[in-house]
C-alpha cells in the first residue's frame, strides 16, 4: 500500500512540473522579443536609426528566447530520464 502511494505521489509531481515548465515556456518568448525589441526602440530614438535596430534586436531576443528554451527542456528531459 505504501508503494502505490508514493508512487501515485511522485507521478502527480512529475505532472505538475510539467505543467509548471509548459505554463513558463511562452513567458519566455515574449519576454525576449519584447526585451529585445524595447532595447532596439532605445537604441533607434538615440541613433535615429528607426525602425532597424528595434527589429534586429527584437529578432536577436526572439532566437535567444528559442534557445533558453529548447535547453530548458532538454534539461527536463535529462532530469526525466535520471529518474526511474
């Protein structure tokens, strides 16, 4: 009886880490893309170059985003299969 109950314990912990991770990941995006492209807006008033560093720079935020994110979860997924 014990077992099953850890065992039903430590699945509905894996769940909600999963559910946590899935719930961050656009957060993650967005905020890339919107630090990225304020910093770019900063940058363009100051060297009136508008609107091309707003854009590269939202794109540099957007492409740095994506990769957190792809080593967020390969992160997980390493720490999932550690586990048994």
């Amino acid at each position: 009886m014990n077992l099953e109950n850890r065992q039903s314990k430590s699945k509905a912990g894996a769940i909600a880490r999963q559910f946590a991770l899935a719930s961050e990941l656009p957060f993650i995006v967005v905020a890339g893309v919107v630090g990225g492209g304020g910093i770019g807006w900063m940058f363009d008033r100051w060297l009136h170059t508008k609107p091309w560093l707003m854009l590269v720079l939202g794109a540099v935020g957007f492409f740095a985003a994506v990769r957190d994110m792809l080593r967020r979860l390969d992160k997980h997924d390493r720490d999932a299969a550690s586990k048994p």
